[in-house]
C-alpha cells in the first residue's frame, strides 16, 4: 500500500504555551525548532545601561515562555519530546489538558512585536540626575538622545537653561 499525504488543517492545529527554565527561552527556541516544531517566542528592545553605556538589549516579551504549534489529532507529530526538549521545563496545562492560545492572540503579538520600537529609558521633558563628572548631583531636564546614544539635557546654570551633551549612561532617572 503506497504511502498516503494527510493534510494537517488548522482546526487540528493550535498553538501552546510551553514554560522554560530560567533565562534559557533562547535555549529552548532552538532545541524545539530544531526537532521540528513550528515556534514563537515574542521578544521586545530595551535600552538598558551597562556599563556607563546606553545600549539597546533584546529581551522575551513573557519571561519564561514561548508558544509552540502542536497537532492535536492523531496523526500528528508526538509532544512526548517536549518534556524532555533542553530549556524546557513543561508544557502549560489547566487541570488535565493543555493550554492552548487562541491564533488571534498570537497574531496580534507578532503585529505589535514589529511595531514596537525599543524602549527609551528616559522620555523627553523628564527630570533627571547627573550621576559622576563635574555636574555630579545636579538635577537636568532630558530632551532626546542622538545615534551615539549620547543624551541632549538642559541644565540649569546660574538661573539659565543650558543645553549640554551628555553620555546617556551617566543619567539616573530623578526621585
């Protein structure tokens, strides 16, 4: 008997929530894809501040957790592998069945994913504070960054705004 094509429709495929162990969403990303299953991890920029530096940093939208797509009927591929996939500790289950997420769902994370610029630490006309140099202590109202990530502030100089360039790493949010 020849070998027969079963055509997989998407009312018998849905998508899951796996849950991964700590920090490893990466890991398992790829350890998934790598056995064949079809995969989502929602990821989002931040500026962050790393060593005196503003850098740009991408990190998973829902720490811990990645979206797998998984047959549901017979025929399909077997998620008895996923328990044991590296950086996966489980797959989400309410009570007794699994925890599938609606295609919607999924699809409007993608949108807003690319639509998502990266997070500025600081917004225009926020106060904040000098943390080392010559101005050490002394309070600034942020204005914009530039390509370089150095930071345009107005400072307050003998009761006049100054505008200065600083390194944005060496800027704290004020209290």
């Amino acid at each position: 008997m020849p070998p027969t094509l079963t055509v997989i429709t998407s009312t018998t495929t849905a998508w899951y929530l796996v849950h991964t162990k700590p920090r490893q969403e990466d890991v398992a990303l790829a350890n998934l894809e790598r056995q064949g299953y079809q995969c989502y991890l929602p990821q989002m920029r931040i500026e962050r501040v790393r060593r005196r530096k503003a850098e740009v940093a991408t990190e998973p939208m829902f720490p811990r957790y990645l979206f797998v797509r998984l047959d549901s009927s017979d025929q399909g591929k077997s998620w008895s592998p996923i328990r044991s996939t590296l950086g996966v500790s489980q797959l989400v289950h309410f009570g007794a069945h699994a925890a599938k997420v609606d295609d919607a769902l999924v699809d409007l994370l993608r949108q807003r994913e690319q639509a998502l610029p990266a997070e500025a630490t600081f917004t225009s006309g926020e106060p904040v504070v000098i943390t080392d140099g010559p101005f050490a202590g002394l309070e600034a109202i942020y204005q914009t960054a530039d390509a370089e990530r150095r930071a345009f502030i107005l400072l307050e100089i003998l009761s006049k705004p100054v505008p200065m360039q600083i390194d944005a790493g060496r800027l704290r949010k004020a209290s």
